[in-house]
C-alpha cells in the first residue's frame, strides 16, 4: 500500500526566510509519481510540480526547488526567500503508474505561515 | 481553458438529510474523481471515473454515498443520509486520461464545503 508522510503539521517564518517541507513516501513499485500541491484558502489544490520514479534530478523553478532521494525516499521542498503570498497548505503526493486508472495518495499535508 | 468547475460551494444541513454536489471536469478530460478532505488531513479518494465507468470505488461507503457520471462529462455525488462525520470539503478532480507522464496531472475544482449539523 502507498503511503505519504509529512511529520511536519505546522511551520512559521518569517518573510525572507529560507523553508523546506519534508516528504516521505512508501511504495511498492518500482514506477511512481511524485507530486507537490499547494492549496491557498481559497481551497483549490494547484499543481507545483510532478517527477517521476526514474528521475532524481533536483529542480528550481524560481524561488521553489525540489530534492529527490529515491534511497531515503524523500521528495523535499525548498521555498528560498519566503513571501506572505506563500502561505498556504502544501500537499505531497503520490501515484502508481497503473497507466490510464492512476490516483493520488496525499499526506496530510504541513501549513506554511509567512508573516511580515 | 475553463477549469473544474464544483457547485455549491457551500452546503449546510442537518443529520440524515440528503444533499448532492455537481462537478464538471475540464473538457475533454476522461478521468474523473471525488476526494473527501476532513479537515486538518489530506485529501482522500472516494470514487474514480473512467468516461462513464466505475475504476475504483474502494473507499466509498455505499451505504449512503453514491456517485455517477453517465454521460462520461460531468458528475453527482450524492449522500443520504448524511452522518456528522461527513462533514468535509469535497473535491472534484478531472486528468485527461491518456497514458504517458505528462498526462499525470490532476486538476482541482474549489470543493464543495459541507457542514452537517
């Protein structure tokens, strides 16, 4: 069974700052996607970023980057230089590659709260 | 490109009263599916639709959820009675439903918020 943690309920910082949200998944395939999802209160989960099981290359997009580590099976997000417009609930995710019957298994996901 | 759409999006009622909520998925998208999100948690799949069938209904309690799709385009899930623990944000999600990477994508509408009283 595919299960996704995020020990990390709650996290503050202030504006500027650097902040990573962990991610550790279990799976038994061997093929899998890897998904970050943040969701504003406006309650819509918006797409960050998916990476497949056979590409551990890192990835910056802006302020955001990503660490893959299939031999920790962590899949880590950075945000550097943190905004107010940042905050949110943020979502990691995974999904087997079942061809076209694929579902997201989500953690429970870690609030992220930038203030001034 | 119009994304997916939910409706209400809020809805309170009372114990074994009945409600239902309305998705249609972005056009074209053959995959369909309804999450259940307590609050404080992730959310969790209830029901998957391929075009107008049934992939996975595991985690649905069918003795008072229900849900269908049967022209294949948009969506009724449905609750009666309602039980208190079902209060929750329903999220309807639609992917294109080709196979590939690039198809893995889901899209999220804004949920619907149910408060049963």
């Amino acid at each position: 069974a595919q299960k996704v943690t995020q020990a990390q309920t709650e996290i503050s910082v202030v504006e500027k700052e650097d902040v990573t949200l962990d991610c550790v998944y279990e799976t038994r395939d061997t093929t899998y996607y890897l998904f970050w999802y943040k969701q504003p209160p406006s309650g819509e989960l918006v797409f960050l970023i998916r990476r497949n099981s056979f590409d551990e290359q890192n990835e910056i997009s802006g302020r955001y980057s990503w660490n893959f580590q299939k031999s920790t099976s962590s899949f880590n997000f950075t945000i550097t230089a943190s905004q107010v417009v940042d905050s949110a609930v943020y979502f990691c995710a995974l999904s087997e590659d079942t061809g076209t019957a694929s579902k997201l298994t989500f953690g429970t996901g870690t609030r992220l709260q930038v203030t001034l | 490109e119009a994304g997916v759409a939910q409706s209400p999006r809020y809805k309170i009622i009372e114990k074994r009263q009945s409600v239902a909520f309305w998705c249609n998925p972005i056009s074209g998208h053959a995959t369909l599916y309804w999450y259940q999100q307590i609050l404080g948690q992730g959310p969790k799949l209830l029901i998957q639709f391929q075009n107008n069938g049934v992939v996975d209904d595991s985690q649905l309690p069918k003795d008072r959820f229900s849900a269908e799709r049967l022209k294949g385009v948009d969506s009724t899930l449905k609750i009666q009675p309602a039980k208190l623990e079902d209060s929750a944000v329903y999220l309807c999600a639609s992917r294109s439903g080709r196979h590939g990477p690039l198809n893995e994508k889901l899209f999220f509408g804004s949920g619907t918020q149910l408060s049963v009283l």
